[in-house]
C-alpha cells in the first residue's frame, strides 16, 4: 500500500515538475529550428516590382536587393519568377547605364548575372496571376512559369504602390487583395505549394493579405492598413530614393544574420529585424493560416533553398518540353 | 454605315472612277427627291384627312422646307455623306407606306436592310396595311426577307462566292461573334464610348442584351400604339436612328421632317422646348468638344461623350413624350364628354 | 589542354565537327567616336542519322530551336539609339531597327500551322534570349527582300517578320547571349562588359542561326554579333586608345577551343591590322596583351543610302507618315518596307511616292493587308533610284480610338509605327545591304481611363430610359385620377436621399468602402463575442 502511494506521489510530483515549464524546455531541446527537418524540398520566389516610371527606381532596386540575397542563400534563377515593370537600367535617365544601386556606396545589382523573366508591359496582373496559378499559354517557356509542387516553399514579395485592398500595377490596373487570395486559394487546391510567405511592401500593404485563408500561408507587410511605407535612402546624384525602408532592413538582416544556408535564424527573428522606430511604420504580420511557431522556423526554409535530393526509384523520361 | 457590303463598293468604285465630276451633282438630286418625296407624302396624308387643299399645299411646303432646308442636311449632301442614301429610302418607305403600297414598302426595307441590319424594324409599321389579318403582315415579313436574301445573294456573287463580307457587315453589329464593337470610332451614336471603356469579359453580354433590347422595343410599342400609323412609324423610325451603330446627325433629318404630321398631339407635348433646345445646344457643342479634344488636347474624351450621350437622351426623351402623347390623347377622346378644357387632371398607371 | 584532346576524340568518334570564331573589329569614326563590333561564329557538321546529342561547342538550345519549329534562318535583332548614316556609313548587317526583329524562315505544313509555330517560337525566343517580343506585330510571308542576309528565294519556305519598336535591351539580354558562347569567361568574351557597352551613343545586338541539310548531313550555323558605338571612349590618351581603356578590362585570357580570336583595327585609310591572340603566348603574363587603336578622323567616307521617317499632322485623328530614301552615288536597286500596326488605318488610295529629279521610276508594290483584328498590315515597294536621287514615300492614316484594355500602360506616350527597313542592292555589282529609317511615335486619342464605370452608369441609364416607359406604358393603362397624398412614395425619396446623403459624406470624408466593410465586420465580431 505504501509503495502504491509512493509511486502515486512520484507521479503526481514528476507531473508538476513538468507543469512548471520544464517539459516546454525540452520540447524546444529537440525542437529548435537547426534540428526539426522542414519537410519542403525546393525553393520558388516570385519577385515583383509593380511600378512603371523611373521615379520608382527604389521599387526595382528592392527587388533586384532580395534577388541577391536569396540567390546568395542558394536559390537558383530558374526557381526565381523576376517581373519588373520598368527598364531602369538601361533607362536613358539612368546616367550609369546598365547598373541599378540599393545605397550609395553599394554594388551594382545589375551585373550579368540577372535574369529578369517578366519585364515592361508583361507585368500585368493578368501574368502575375497566371505565374501563381500556372495557367498559361502553352507557348510560355519553362523560364516564365512557376513549376512548383507539394514540397515547395515558395515567396511572393510584391512592391510597388498600394492603397487600401490594392495593389498598383503599371500605373494603369491593380491587383485586389481578393485577387491575390483567390491565386493562393487556387494554388493550394492544385498542390502547388506546401508552404508560402507573402510579403507586400507598399502603402497600407497589410490590407494585402487580408483575404488570403489558404493554410500554411505566412504574410507579412511593411505597414499596417492605415499606414504608408517610407523610402530608406535618396542618392542625390541620381536624383531618386534607391530603397525601401522595410527591403533595406530585411536585406540587412539576411545578410547580416543569415550568412549561410546552415543559419539558426528563425522567422520571428526577421518579423522583428524592422521595428517601428527604424520602418517607421509598424509591420504587419499574419500567422492565423500559419500552424507553426514562427519562432520554429528557420528563415532559409523561404529565403534560401536547401536543395534536398530524393532518391527515385523509376526511370523518367526527360521530353522535349524539359528542354525547350 | 461603317462597313458596307460588295455592292456598294462596286457602285462607288464605279462613280469614282467614271463620273468624278457627277458626284455631287447626284447627292443634291437625292437630297432634293427625298425632300420632294417627303413632302409628297405629307399632302397624301393631309388629303387623306380630309384637310383642306390649302393646308395640304401648306404642310407638303412646310415638310419640304424642313427637310431641305436644314442645315444637317445641307452639310450632309456637301461632304458626300452616305447618309443622304438611307434618308432616300427612309422617305422612299414612308410615301410607300402613306400610299398605301406594302409590298413594295416591304421589298425597299427588306433591301435597304441588307446594307444594315437595324431598318428592319420598319417592317412592324406594315401592320397597320395588313388590314388585321396575320397572314397578311407575315407575307410582308417573307417578302422582306426574301429581298434581303436577294440582296445578300447578289453581294455574294459579287464577292467572287466568298463570304467574308458577312463579319463585319452583318455580325459586327449583330449578335453572336458578340457584336464586337472591334473598331468603334468616335460618333453621335450611344454605343462607342461604352463600348470604348466596358470590360472585356462583359462585352458580349452587353452587345446582346442592347441588340435584343433593340429588336424587341417594336413588340410592344406595336401593341401600344393601334391607332395612329404616322406616330407609329415616326416612332420606329426614330429608335432605328439612334439605335443605329454608326450614326450621324443627319439620320434623324427625316424623321424631324415629318414630325409637323403629328399636328393633333401638338398641345400634349411635354418637354418640346427642352428637347428642341439641347439638341440643338448639343449640336453646337459637338464640334467645338471634339476640337478640345482631338485637335488641342486641352479637354479629353468625356467632354465629346458627354455632347452625345445627352444628345441622345434628348432623343430618347423625344420618343418617349410621343408614347405619352398618344396615351394622353386617348384619354382626351375617351374622356371627351366628361372633361372641360380647363380642368386639372392628374394621371395614374392601372 | 586535357579537355581539348577530349573533346576532339569525342568529335572523331561521332564524325561531328564543330568550329567556334571570334573575332573583333575595332573601327574610329572620328576622334571621339569609336566603332566596336564582336562577332562570334559558332558551326557544326553532323549527320541527322547518327546524331549522338553530343555538343563540344555548339549550343544545345540552339539546336534545339532549329530541329523543333524546322528552322532554315532566323534573324532576331536588338538595337537601342539611331544609327547615324551620314557620319557612320553602312550599318551593321544584318541591320537592326529600334527595339526588336524577328525574321524567320521554316518549315510548316500551311499557313495557319506557320502562324502558330511563329507564336510559339517568339515565345522560345523569349525564354532563350529573356526578352518580352510576345507582342510583336508579326507580318506573314514579306513578297520583298527585308534584310539583307534573307536575300534568297525560297517558295516552299514560310517567312514571317515582326517588329517590336518599344522593347529595350539591357543586361540581361547581353546575359544570355554570352550564355551562347562556347568560351563565357575567357577568350574576346570578356570584353563584353555590360556598362561600357549600354553607355554608348548606340547599340544593337544579333542572334542569326540557319541549318542546312543535304541529304542526312546537316550542318547549323550560329553568328551572335554585338555591335556598339561609343563616344569617348577613354579621356587619357589623345592619341590612341587602348582595349583596357575602351572596355575597362584587360583581356586576361585565351579561349582554347575558338579556332581563331581576331582582333582587328581599322586605321585611317581603311588598312586593317589583324592580330589573332590564339597563337600569342604573353597574354596572360606580367605585361598583359595590349592593342592601341589610333584616335583618328577616317579620310575616306564611303557613300550610303540614307533613310529616315518623319510624322506630319497635329491632331489625334489623323496623320501623315513619311519614309525618305535618298540614293547615294550610283544606280541603286531599293525595295522598302513598312510595317503599318493596327492602330492606325492607312488612307489606301492616298498613299503615293514623290522623288525629285526624273520623277517618279516605276515601282512595284505589294501589299499585305491586315487580316483580324490585331495583325498589321505590311507595304513593300520595289524600285530603281538614280544616282543622288530623293523619294518620299507618303502614308496618310487615321489613328484609331482603341478599346480600354488594347492601350499600354502609359497611353499617354503614344505607340510606335516601326521603323521602315530598306533593303539596297546596287545595280553594277552584288553589294547588297540593309539599313532602317527611325520608328515614329504616334498619339493616339485616348479615352478616359479613370472613369469605365461612370461611363457605363450613364449609357446604362441612357438604354433604362428607352426600356422603361415602353414597359409601363404597353402594360399599364394611363387613367385621370383624383390627387391623393402617396405616403409609400415619399418614404422612398426619403430613403433615397438618406443613401445619396451618406455616399456623399463618405466621399467628403475619404471614407473608403474597405473601410466600412472593416467597421461592418468588427461591429459583427463583437456581436459574436456578446453571445
């Protein structure tokens, strides 16, 4: 009898040993992003500058910034979807044709190894939501299409100029954020993603995500619905603002803090890498559709690419569309 | 008339390269016959009223003056317009009509209508020739339609057997390929800036509603008006002109023309001097929009659109007061014994 | 040197040979002007039977390209800036006009399959080149020579042509033709440094493949040229300007497997100083390879037919278009060519031809007119000039009100009318050669793009006016009544003014629809939380 009450005791002080938070510890022992295996095997970005005009260098600067930085991170151009709405490089304004500045005493981000898939009057929201929902003409080229599938994580960052629920294309049609959560929605029903990061950097861009409710899907703005978005830098030698506050501090933290593939950094790191008083405006997060603690999650599963080989047990045959 | 069948091409073709010089001479002569021709049937309506022979000579003068006299008209004839071609026949079908020839009436529609389909309407107006009787009207109807295919044929072969012509000249302005508006240019017309601006998944549903709409409109006022065929037919006429795709302000000269016809209505009419006096605002302001607009871009599109889009309301209104007009003058025969010529009525739909 | 004896016993096996040229041509215009053009010659013999897919030099897309839409030519060119005729002389061929070209010849069974196959291959080429020509005007089967390097006559052929004035070339279109090369890093290639090259007066970029087969033994060939004008090049010296100082970059390194790396400079009297840098050993050594170009006024000129285009008219409605061709110094046979787009509609019986001189020469026309919707509409004239002799080619068209949805962006710029390209072969000897007027930039009236919904409100209403009354009226009766008050009708006006008085304060007050909808839904959220 006594035994039984001893070993009663035991457990119920083992239990609420392990109610006082110990048990959480250990979880988060064998639970830290550098050992839990995200289950993605590849990486898609689609990077979008939405604006037309030369005024909106910054917005194509932003984009060619994060190009680097994923590219860095080992994602390659043909998982990189590139739209940018204007020729800023070679435009005639640019008085250093064919080179494109995120910062005044930075490198060119236009060198020769860019690739942009989408430029000029091919940005449409027509295209943009065709690259999501793989609906295209059959003439498209595999450069041009979002070829993802179950095991991919992929990014969408979006910039350009946005009002409440909208997204400007082209100075001349928006994109809804109702738009946008239909894509995603389609997506998700084809098997097209396993888990995806949207991020707006625009005016009032967290009205962007608002709509979406596909699972697995994290998004993140540069401002909330009521806020605008502030440009970082001016080079006054150029005459324009070269980048976006929210871009500038993300491109920052990537190459800061995640300075390889291997890196520990988990998401609410990066959630937290723009405050308010840097942004200037309060960043927006949205993780209802997100089941996992983005505290859990390594920023590398959607900004670099881990390049995870599986092993195939059938032959396949490579067809002439895999070479054209 | 913005895309014409091989006929005409062939006509014109052989007026430009054989008579050059007798071109305006033969726009005056039809301009001057549908003048004569209007007023010819005015006086045959008059006569038919038992008005007297001075009033007759009036009123054939008055529908003259008004016809030939119009400025439109003038200016029409000066530039070649094709428009003094469809007001020939319009005043053709009329005196047919008032001299009570159907079929002939119903062979000059049913032909004019192969050039464009929108006069067919007119082919309702010959209910009232048909003495009651439904197998009569629809013999006109056949008779219409079979000059129409004669037509139709006739451009076929001269098309050397090909049958491309029928796209843009029949279904670009009909139905099905969705009327597809594929180059509306500027005009006095309702549809092109609407066409210009409307979406394009909802082009087709727009083009087909307004040409049912358009095609169904005879229906009813067929059964409204029973009484009174010059009203009926300067009705029909009218929402031919301003429903017609590609109209110009001369397409309503006729139908101003044979307005003084509708003399017993005169006191009903509600809205004379607004409508008289936006179109002619309007007409005036058309020009001097589209010089801001085209020529020294210091207005844009809407300041044209907005000419013509209450140009046409104002047309709109027009016809629109005729329909009252008649109801109103029903109730006055109806009521004629009840009603002093002072008393204030008031009126309600039952 | 271990892959090369690899490469050549892989080739022997296959009985496959395959030979990659460079070569570059250093040319002064004038003291501050120099000529730059690299062209790269990439060939392979192969038979089609035993074709082991084994690629040495040879690009494999591009063979792909050839075999898959049955390729026998196809020109796709990129300029940027104009070419100065009367200070530059011939241009470089094949000649290239503002924006893009395209001229392909190929196989297909008919027309509509050749149509389709054309979709399909300017879409390749997007993909191969990273260009975005999916809109190009393409015109079926060009009856006149084009460019100068599709001179020859084949009816079993299609022939298609496009041209796209609007589309820009940069970086990454230079990328991918690198991307071509059998040396990438090493070898004339690493010259082509993209920001000296785009800070130039003008620039222009070719692609030229072609395949041949005689009986089952092929052979393709490919030429990626990149051709550049440069003001300036180097401040330093006055008296010659040197590869680094032109390219900012040394030449460091020999490409192994090229047959020949020629660099040739062109001097003053039109002498050229060839150095092939395959058999140099000291290129990569402590004294780096250098070549001095001298900074010289060229003496002899040679003459050239010239061409421009120019726009007359004022308004948005209508407008002229007028190509000038003046002939050099010799008889000259021309054939021009214009690409008219569908957005404006030419005034056929108005166009015409005036020339100084003798007048008018006879001239041949052909003409291909639009079909559908969007297809151009192609004029081509043949014809013989006299020496020095000016002609004017007028084109009177209408510009057309577009649809919403067919204008660019940013209608406000205008749309192009391609440039006219004018094809010369001279009458005495074979010389033949293509140059391009200048693409004109035409306004077209433009709609309000701001307002489709207004638009569609007010004909809405126009159309309920008609439809209204002839219901009420053909179904009711219209009868004299007594007056009475009508309380259900002025509930109705009052509602109706309650609407129109808050649409009117949400607009004073920037009040957004989003806005509300987000008020409506927190409202009903709380709601929630009080069950």
């Amino acid at each position: 009898m006594r035994h039984v009450l001893l070993i009663f005791c035991l457990i119920i002080g083992a239990q609420a040993v392990l109610n006082t938070g110990l048990q959480l510890k250990i979880d988060e022992l064998f639970d830290t992003p550098g050992t839990v295996m995200s289950s993605h095997t590849n990486n898609w970005a689609v990077l979008v500058c939405t604006s037309k005009f030369w005024f909106n260098y910054r917005h194509v600067s932003n984009v060619l910034a994060l190009y680097h930085s994923i590219k860095r991170l080992g994602v390659p151009d043909s998982n990189i979807i590139m739209m940018l709405a204007e020729d800023v490089p070679c435009n005639s304004r640019n008085p250093r044709p064919g080179t494109v500045y995120a910062a005044r005493a930075g490198a060119n981000l236009y060198g020769s190894d860019v690739e942009v898939d989408y430029r000029g009057e091919e940005v449409t929201v027509e295209n943009f939501i065709r690259i999501l929902t793989g609906r295209h003409h059959p003439a498209t080229p595999r450069s041009k299409r979002l070829l993802t599938d179950h095991q991919s994580n992929v990014l969408i960052y979006l910039t350009g100029h946005g009002g409440d629920s909208f997204m400007k294309f082209q100075d001349s049609e928006e994109l809804t954020n109702v738009d946008l959560a239909y894509a995603i929605q389609t997506m998700f029903e084809d098997n097209r993603y396993h888990e995806m990061l949207v991020i707006a950097d625009s005016c009032r861009s967290a009205s962007m995500y608002e709509w979406i409710d596909s699972p697995n899907v994290l998004s993140l703005s540069s401002s909330l619905t009521h806020e605008e978005s502030y440009s970082y830098d001016v080079d006054t030698d150029i005459g324009v603002y070269v980048i976006d506050r929210y871009t500038h501090y993300t491109v920052n933290f990537l190459s800061k803090e995640v300075k390889a593939l291997n890196s520990s950094a988990n998401m609410q790191d990066y959630i937290d890498s723009c405050p308010a008083r840097k942004c200037l405006s309060n960043t927006g997060v949205r993780k209802d559709h997100y089941p996992k603690d983005v505290k859990r999650v390594r920023v590398t599963d959607f900004f670099g690419s881990s390049r995870i080989f599986q092993h195939l047990s059938e032959e396949i045959v490579l067809d002439d569309e895999f070479w054209a | 008339m913005h895309f014409l069948p091989p006929l005409t091409l062939h006509v014109f073709r052989f007026l430009l390269k054989s008579l050059p010089t007798l071109l305006l001479p033969i726009w005056i002569l039809f301009d001057v016959s549908t003048a004569y021709m209007a007023s010819q049937a005015a006086q045959f309506v008059w006569k038919s009223m038992k008005k007297s022979d001075e009033e007759t000579k009036n009123i054939g003068k008055l529908v003259f003056n008004i016809y030939a006299f119009n400025p439109i008209t003038i200016v029409s004839t000066g530039i070649l317009s094709l428009t003094v071609f469809q007001n020939f026949c319009f005043a053709a079908i009329f005196l047919l009509f008032v001299t009570d020839r159907p079929s002939i009436c119903a062979i000059l529609i049913g032909s004019w209508s192969s050039f464009t389909i929108y006069p067919f309407t007119l082919i309702f107006c010959l209910v009232f020739r048909s003495n009651g009787s439904k197998l009569k009207f629809l013999s006109f109807v056949t008779l219409g339609l079979i000059s129409w295919a004669a037509f139709f044929g006739l451009n076929f072969l001269l098309n050397g057997g090909n049958s491309n012509f029928v796209e843009p000249v029949y279904l670009s302005i009909l139905f099905f390929c969705s009327l597809k508006f594929s180059s509306i240019q500027p005009n006095v017309g309702i549809y092109w800036y609407f066409f210009v601006q409307i979406f394009e998944h909802f082009r087709s549903f727009y083009t087909n509603s307004f040409v049912i709409l358009y095609f169904f409109m005879p229906f009813p006022i067929t059964c409204m008006i029973r009484k009174d065929p010059i009203l009926h037919f300067t009705i029909i006429g009218l929402l031919a002109s301003i429903f017609f795709p590609y109209p110009t302000l001369n397409q309503v000269s006729l139908i101003f023309a044979i307005l003084p016809l509708l003399e017993v209505y005169r006191k009903h009419f509600r809205y004379t001097i607004l409508i008289a006096g936006t179109i002619v605002t309007t007409i005036m302001l058309m020009p001097i929009m589209w010089h801001m607009w085209m020529v020294s871009s210091s207005g844009n599109a809407n300041f044209f659109f907005g000419a013509t889009i209450v140009y046409n309301v104002a047309l709109i209104n027009l016809v629109m007061d005729m329909i009252f007009v008649y109801s109103r003058r029903q109730i006055d025969l109806e009521y004629s014994d009840t009603l002093k010529k002072d008393t204030k009525m008031d009126f309600a739909f039952y | 040197m271990r892959e090369l004896i690899v490469l050549v016993l892989v080739a022997l096996a296959h009985g496959l040979t395959e030979h990659f040229d460079e070569k570059i041509t250093l040319a002064p215009l004038s003291t501050n002007e120099l000529r730059v053009d690299f062209r790269f010659n990439s060939d392979r013999n192969f038979n089609i039977e035993t074709e082991s897919r084994d690629f040495l030099t040879f690009p494999r897309i591009i063979q792909e390209l050839l075999t898959r839409y049955s390729i026998r030519k196809l020109t796709v060119t990129m300029a940027h800036g104009r070419w100065n005729l009367d200070e530059w002389g011939v241009p470089p061929q094949p000649s290239a006009p503002a924006g893009a070209q395209v001229l392909a010849e190929f196989d297909a069974e008919n027309g509509e399959k050749a149509d389709e196959r054309m979709k399909f291959l300017v879409e390749a080429l997007n993909g191969v080149l990273c260009t975005s020509i999916s809109h190009i005007n393409v015109i079926t089967s060009p009856e006149l020579v084009v460019l100068a390097n599709h001179g020859e006559k084949s009816k079993k052929l299609f022939k298609r042509y496009g041209v796209l004035s609007g589309e820009t070339t940069c970086t990454e279109n230079l990328t991918r033709l690198r991307k071509l090369l059998a040396c990438k890093e090493n070898g004339l290639s690493t010259l082509l440094h993209p920001s000296k090259l785009y800070n130039s007066l003008y620039h222009s970029s070719h692609l030229v493949i072609e395949q041949k087969c005689l009986k089952s033994q092929c052979e393709a060939r490919m030429e990626v040229g990149v051709s550049v004008v440069m003001r300036n090049p180097s401040q330093k010296s006055q008296r010659h300007w040197s590869l680094a100082d032109v390219f900012d970059r040394k030449l460091g390194s020999q490409c192994k497997i090229a047959r020949s790396s020629q660099i040739d400079v062109i001097g003053r009297q039109g002498e050229i100083t060839s150095t092939d840098i395959k058999n140099l050993t000291a290129i990569s050594g402590e004294e780096p390879f250098e070549v001095y170009i001298p900074v010289t006024e060229i003496s002899k000129k040679e003459s050239v037919v010239k061409a421009w285009s120019s726009q007359g008219g004022f308004e948005q409605k209508h407008g002229v278009l007028t190509v000038h061709v003046t002939n050099d110094n010799s008889d000259s046979e021309i054939h021009v060519s214009q690409i008219i787009p569908y957005y404006v509609h030419l005034r056929y019986s108005r166009i015409k031809w005036e020339c100084d001189m003798d007048g008018v020469p006879t001239i041949v026309k052909y003409l291909r007119n639009s079909e559908g919707g969007e297809a151009p509409t192609l004029l081509q004239y043949r014809l013989n000039l006299a020496a020095g002799q000016t002609c004017e080619l007028v084109i009177p068209f209408d510009k057309q009100l577009l649809r919403l949805e067919q204008y660019p962006p940013d209608a406000n710029h205008g749309m192009h009318i391609p440039s006219a390209s004018v094809f010369v072969r001279k009458s005495d000897s074979s010389h033949a050669y293509s140059i391009h007027s200048s693409a004109i930039l035409v306004l077209l009236p433009v709609p309000d793009f701001s307002m489709p919904f207004n638009v569609i409100c007010f004909v809405a209403t126009a159309f309920a006016l008609v439809f209204g009354p002839i219901q009420l009226y053909s179904t009711m009766w219209l009868a004299p009544v007594v007056k009475k008050s009508q309380w259900g009708r002025k509930i109705h006006r009052i509602i109706l003014l309650a609407i129109i008085a808050f649409c009117l304060y949400a607009h004073m007050m920037d009040i957004n629809l989003n806005e509300i909808r987000r008020g409506i839904e927190n409202q009903l959220e709380k709601l929630n939380e009080l069950k």
